[in-house]
C-alpha cells in the first residue's frame, strides 16, 4: 500500500507540473497558430502534433541523445548549473510534457479559431488593448475547449510509461510513476499489487474523461438547449 500510494503521488506530481507547462504553452502556441498567417505554418502544426503519433519510446530516445551527458544540451546544464534530467522526476515532466503536449495545444488551436473575430474586432473599436482583447474576450470564449485538451493531457501525463521509463527510469519514491509500478509489480508477481495500482489508475482516467467529455463545447451546447 505505501508503495502504491508513493507511486500515485510521484504521478500526481509529474502529471500536474506537466499540465501546468503545457497549460501555458498550449495557450500560447495555439493562440499564435489561430491567429497568425506565415509561411510553414502548416508543417510546424505537424511537427507539433508529432508527438501524438509517435511511440513513445522513440520520443524518450530522442530525449536521451538531447539531455544526456555526453549530449551539448546535458552536458551545458551539468557544468554551468549542476542539473542532470536523467532519471530525476524532473526529466519524467520533460517526457510527460512532450507527449501530452498535442492535447493541449490542438484543443485551445480549435477552440481560439472558433471564437467569432468580430467581436475581438468590436472590442478593438472600442479601444480596448490586444492584451485586453485576449483576456477579456478571446480567452473567455475559447476556456471550455481549452479546460477539455487539458484535462485530457493530465491524463496522458498520468499514464505516461515509454518516454518516462526510458527518460527517468525506474526508482522507486524518486522516479517510479503509478504506470511503471504496475509494470513491476506485474514482472514481479505481485499481482494484489498491481491489481490495486490498476484500480486506481482506472478510476482517475475515467473521472477526467468524464470532466473532458462534459466540458467539450459541442456537449455545452446540447445540454444547455
């Protein structure tokens, strides 16, 4: 049990600092797409999403060549500040991140697209700044579709394994999330184990799917008429 719960923090921890990053960037790079016209925009949209499609373990491998040691990222971050992403729950949110990512992003993409630009353009006649324009009108109108990729992306970080394994490892109370404690309490025979972990894992998808699916604009719509 004390296992069990350990596991389920770690993943809590990671899949909620994932979920904040991609919160912001999702935000961000999503809002720029919608509303910005440059040439690749179409072939960066791809690349972003890329990891939706990929396996995992290749997106951890890609992870390990750029944050390893004997790489120029790792080894810059080792001499100049001391930090080594390789197995630490740090690098787990790097790898939880990257995978969740796309489920943000194209959520709050469709959802700034789909806010009615004239009323950002009313606004803009009225004075108001595009600052203004963004939190008091775009980002109100897109919160719903954007609450939904995100809690989706919560529960792809929460159910992270290839990249996280491959990025992290597996030590327990420092990098053994919930879906690589059930991994080895199954390769260890402790099935009560992992029947639990199991258990848990499924009950915290099903919530959020829950959550996702009532927030889903197009939901919205049919249960408010």
């Amino acid at each position: 049990m004390d296992a069990a719960w350990t596991a389920l923090g770690l993943s809590l921890k990671v899949a909620g600092w994932a979920t904040a990053i991609n919160l912001v960037l999702g935000i961000g790079v999503g809002y720029a797409l919608a509303r910005l016209r440059f040439a690749g925009r179409d072939l960066l949209d791809t690349l972003l999403t890329l990891p939706m499609v990929m396996p995992p373990t290749v997106l951890g491998y890609y992870l390990l060549v750029l944050m390893g040691r004997r790489s120029w990222l790792g080894a810059w971050l080792h001499e100049h500040w001391g930090i080594n992403l390789i197995f630490t729950w740090q690098g787990a949110v790097i790898a939880s991140s990257i995978v969740a990512f796309p489920l943000v992003f194209k959520p709050a993409r469709a959802a700034f697209e789909a806010v009615d630009g004239q009323l950002e353009q009313a606004a803009r006649v009225l004075g108001v700044s595009e600052a203004g324009i963004f939190f008091r009108v775009t980002l109100p109108l897109a919160w719903r579709g954007i609450l939904a990729g995100v809690l989706l992306a919560f529960a792809r970080a929460l159910g992270e394994f290839g990249a996280t394994l491959m990025v992290a490892g597996s030590i327990p109370g420092k990098t053994q999330t919930l879906s690589i404690a059930v991994y080895e309490a199954v390769q260890a025979g402790q099935d009560d184990l992992a029947n639990l972990l199991v258990l848990v894992t499924s009950v915290v998808c099903v919530v959020v799917l829950l959550l996702a699916g009532w927030l889903t604009p197009g939901r919205i719509g049919r249960i408010d008429r």
